[in-house]
C-alpha cells in the first residue's frame, strides 16, 4: 500500500503559505519525490475565489482578505472553526473504489466521505444534484443549508485544494459572499446539530471515514 502522509497544523494557517506548500507538494507528487498527504487545518477568515468566481458575488463588510485560489468553484469563506483537508493523491493510481484518472468518481468519493464521517457523528447529510458541496436539514432554521463545500485542483494528475467542513465558524462571515455561487440556500454547522462537539470529534470521524472509503490509513507526521 502506498503511504499517505496525515500532516496536521495548528494555529490559523495563512492563505498563502497553504497555497504555495500545496503547489511544492503537489510537484514533488508528481515526481514521485514525496508521499500523497491529507492536511487538517485551520485559516483565520478570509474569501478565495476559484476559477468561475464572480465579482457581483463578494461584498465583504468585514475586509477579510481574498486571495485567487486557481482552484475550480466559486467563493469560499474559510476561517476558525471550520476544518480544511487539503488532499494531495497522486490520481494516476485508484484509491478504494476510485478508478485512476477519473475525477468525477474522486470528487463523488470525498462527497462520500464527509458523509460517511457525518454519520459517524449521528448527522444525516447528502448531495443534491446540480449544487457541489454537502447538504443538510439546519436544526435552527428547518432549511436546507449546506455543511460542506469541496474545491479541488488536477495539476498533472494530482490533487490538491480539497473540503472544509463546518464545525462551529462564525456564520455571519459567511454573509460577505453568495458561497458557491448559490444564492437560495444558506450555511449552517455541526455545532447546531451537537453543541459540544471539538475538532477532535471531526477529525476523528473523518479519519475513520477516510478508511471506509478511500482504503487507506494515513499516517500522522508533525504539524507545520
């Protein structure tokens, strides 16, 4: 089995230093100079745009910073209390289930994963067609509202960008942008679900996941 490095970061990451540790990683990937990776982590609040954003979408009251990801989507908030993976696989190989080369099954595969890892926390979410992300029934408002976005990059055929997960953000930062480009539905988080719940908890239940659906144990390495 080909090892997967799980590298996990304290502290709030800037926007920056992902992108560019990403871009080498992916490269040396490539190369086959380094092992595939999941990185948990954290950024303080800011907006990335992908590569369909549009400008009409950001208003951003609170002058959070916006960086060009280069990834495919829309707008993203990201900021404390959300998980970010970035996942980094060399897709010229299969994963699980996942065929090599075949980005639709892969980006069906970490659908599936958060899932998986929202179930293991007892809450039930889904996928709708035609809207990307993870979607669940919001406790407070009784609507539909989405718990997890995805946004991923192919440079060569690997991976990288990735999902985040809301554990417990500040929703009212997510008011600065339409998220995703869809503005009939709103935001929501696990912490509406389970008031208590930690970061450990999430990353936890998406490591188990992970296994389930993807095949693999990652292995832990020191946080950056």
């Amino acid at each position: 089995m080909t090892k997967i490095i799980l590298r996990r970061s304290y502290g709030h990451v800037p926007y920056p230093r992902a992108l560019s540790f990403m871009a080498a990683q992916a490269e040396a990937i490539r190369q086959s100079h380094a092992p595939e990776m999941l990185w948990f982590l954290e950024h303080p609040p800011l907006f990335t745009a992908g590569t369909s954003a549009r400008s009409e979408d950001l208003t951003n009251p609170h002058g959070f910073d916006t960086f060009e990801a280069g990834r495919g989507g829309q707008w993203t908030y990201h900021g404390p209390g959300q998980r970010i993976v970035y996942v980094m696989l060399d897709l010229t190989r299969p994963h699980g289930d996942v065929p090599a080369r075949d980005l639709r099954a892969f980006v069906q595969a970490l659908e599936r994963w958060i899932i998986r890892a929202l179930a293991l926390l007892g809450v039930h979410a889904e996928t709708r067609e035609g809207r990307i992300g993870v979607w669940v029934q919001d406790p407070v408002t009784g609507c539909e509202a989405k718990i997890a976005a995805l946004g991923i990059r192919v440079s060569r055929w690997v991976s990288w960008h990735g999902v985040s997960i809301n554990l417990d953000p500040v929703l009212t930062d997510f008011d600065g942008i339409v998220p995703c480009g869809i503005r009939d539905y709103g935001v929501t988080s696990l912490a509406r679900f389970k008031p208590d719940i930690s970061m450990p908890d999430l990353d936890h239940a998406l490591l188990e996941a992970w296994q389930d659906v993807f095949a693999s144990v990652p292995q832990e390495e020191g946080g950056g």
